[in-house]
C-alpha cells in the first residue's frame, strides 16, 4: 500500500488485497488473470510507486489460477458490471481471484469489514448485488450464482430457509 496512489480508496485496497491473496495462485504472466498490458497500466493508475511489482511476479515462480473457476467468476461479473471501464474491468478481475481464497472474501480483498465490499459490488456490479436479496455471503453467492447458471440445485433442502448449513450461508462474518 505503500506505492499506492491513493491508499484510503477501497477498490485500490481490493487490488491489493486481491494481489496479495492470490500471490500464491498467481501465473507468472496473469496477476489477477491479466495481461501484462493490462496489469502495467493497473499498477501505473493505482500503484505507480509500485515500479518493481511486475519484476517480483515473474520471478516468483507462482502456480496457475484455478483457470476454469476464476474464468466463470470473471464472467458473472463481467455480466453485472456498471460500465466497460478499465477500473470495472481491473476490479472483476481482482474479486474473481479473491474468490479462490480461503477466507471471507473481504478479508481476501484486504477491506476493513463486509460492509466495504457490499458498497463496491452495489457501485460496480448493481445487477448482481441486487439479486443477493438475502444477504448471504458474497462468495457463497457468486458460487449459487454459477450453479444456477448451469442448472445446478446447490442446496441441499428444497429451501435454503430449511437447509442445515443455513448460518453458515447468511448472518455476519467476523
């Protein structure tokens, strides 16, 4: 955050917090499923004290994204953004990686509390944050998203109202 331009901004804190949560899943060539264009002007608009970042990403040796998987979360997104701007694009990216970490995904993307996240999805992607009427966790819902896309029944009772893994879908995340 240090080579930030501005690092109070929530969708560059993503961006970061995106990069460093999938540092490990990164390909060598793709930070953030990117090319390398696209990712020097990313680093240019949000990070430009960040000279030395595309260098550290081709040296790390890292293992591919899980490609299927972040391509389908790229595209529900890309589906739901708000404009074509590079910014919108640059930001599905990094939610779409984020997705493929192990923690809320908030916290994978380095913001402060759930609320941060809900505020970025209902300004970039305002379809999709809208169809989340009840409340459930963003990566749960992306997931449910994707299986009702390809005519998946996710739950495992006919209502997720009735399902056992009810709290663990809807409620807070500390």
């Amino acid at each position: 955050m240090l080579a930030a331009e501005n690092p109070d901004d929530p969708a560059t804190r993503a961006l970061a917090g995106a990069l460093e949560t999938s540092w490990g899943a990164l390909p060598q060539a793709r930070p953030l499923g990117l090319d390398a264009a696209a990712f020097q002007t990313l680093l240019a608009r949000y990070f430009p004290a960040a000279n030395d970042l595309p260098e550290l990403v081709a040296e790390a040796g890292c293992q591919p994204l899980r490609d299927d998987e972040y391509d389908d979360l790229l595209q529900l997104l890309l589906d739901h953004r708000s404009d074509s701007r590079d910014e919108t694009i640059w930001l599905a990216s990094a939610v779409a990686a984020a997705c493929l970490g192990g923690n809320h995904l908030w916290q994978d993307l380095g913001l402060s509390n759930r609320q941060e996240l809900s505020d970025l999805l209902q300004t970039r992607f305002p379809s999709l944050y809208a169809r989340n009427t009840g409340n459930m966790k963003w990566k749960k819902f992306f997931y449910k998203q994707l299986c009702e896309r390809a005519e998946v029944q996710a739950c495992r009772a006919p209502s997720c109202a009735v399902c056992a893994d009810y709290s663990l879908c809807f409620g807070v995340e500390e």
